[in-house]
C-alpha cells in the first residue's frame, strides 16, 4: 500500500473518531437549574436554514443546552380549607420545586429536549390522608416565542403519620427547531390556574 492510501486512510479514521466524541460528549444541566453563565445570542431560524441544516449528520449532544428556570411567582402551590384562602390555620397543602434539570440532543436541525423537577407536597395543619393534585406546567420558548406549554396534574397522597412527600416529573422528547444561536429558555412552575 502506497504512502499516500495510508495517509487517507489515517485521515478517514480521525474524521470518524473526531464525529464519535462529539456525539458522546454530554450537556446535562445541573440539579440545581441552568449555569447563568451560558448566554444563547439572538437569532431566528429561517425554514430555509431549518431545511438546510445538515439532515445526514449523526445526532450530537447540544454544545450548549438551553437554561431551565424557575418562573418568578410560580415557585409554591399552596390549598386551603374551603373559605380560609390565605390564613396559615386554613392550609392543607404546600408545593415547592427543590430541583430542576434537562438536557439536550441535536439533529437534523431540532434540538431535543429532556426536562424534568423534583418538588416535595408538605401537609398543613388542615391536611388529611387525601390525594392532591400539584399543577406543573413546562413551557419553552424560543427567541421570546412559546413552542412549547404543557400542564401535568401530578397525584401525590401522604399517608399519615408522614407529613410531606417528594414527587418527581420529567418530561421527554421536546423537539424545538434549532439551527444556533437562538435564545431558548425552558420554564417550569406551578400553574394552578392552568
């Protein structure tokens, strides 16, 4: 074999072991929510672009993944008894998110979305051996434009004499279009109202 088909074939095989490690490298977000320090620039995705952008190539792992935040205002779900809305002798149950997480997925000009919370259901001087159901909505928008807004009632029983439980929500496969640079930003939070 010739000096020069080695040389190709050495470069072939870099190329391939260059296109594995991108798409075993990962970006998962940290328990404790997104890293303030990676700013997506502004810019939408024309169709075109969209269209455009590399339908062959293997599916990477997204260099980075969008922040995942907590909506202000949206961070505690609280129930009364019927006609004590608002007085601490009248709560039957408290929600809070404690964490939150994604992580993302790159291909054929989609980023794909892994989202999920941790939260704990605290029992009130007024609550019982009942079975509540804590409203959480995910949304995610893109370039300040919702592509995404679904509320799950989530079942959560506590079972005396224990006074609080821990529920946990992830949600899967939330494809956004994606070519970079977008400003995306997945939201969660309580939404009672729905």
């Amino acid at each position: 074999m010739s000096s020069y088909m080695l040389a190709i074939k050495l470069v072939k095989a870099f190329a391939v072991a260059a296109v594995a490690s991108v798409s075993l490298s990962a970006c998962v977000g940290s328990f404790t929510g997104g890293n303030g320090s990676s700013q997506l620039q502004n810019k939408s995705a024309t169709q075109t672009e969209i269209a455009n952008s590399a339908p062959t190539a293997f599916p990477i792992v997204a260099s980075e993944c969008p922040e995942i935040r907590v909506r202000p205002g949206a961070e505690a779900f609280m129930l009364y008894a019927k006609g004590q809305a608002g007085e601490a002798k009248g709560l039957r149950y408290q929600a809070v998110l404690d964490k939150q997480s994604r992580n993302c997925l790159v291909s054929n000009g989609l980023i794909t979305v892994k989202m999920g919370v941790v939260g704990r259901l605290l029992a009130g001087p007024k609550g019982g051996n009942d079975t509540v159901k804590v409203p959480v909505r995910f949304a995610v928008e893109r370039d300040g434009l919702s592509v995404f807004s679904q509320k799950y009632d989530i079942p959560i029983t506590i079972t005396p004499p224990n006074q609080g439980e821990e529920f946990i929500k992830v949600v899967e496969n939330v494809a956004i279009p994606y070519v970079g640079g977008e400003e995306i930003i997945i939201w969660v939070g309580f939404d009672p109202k729905g």
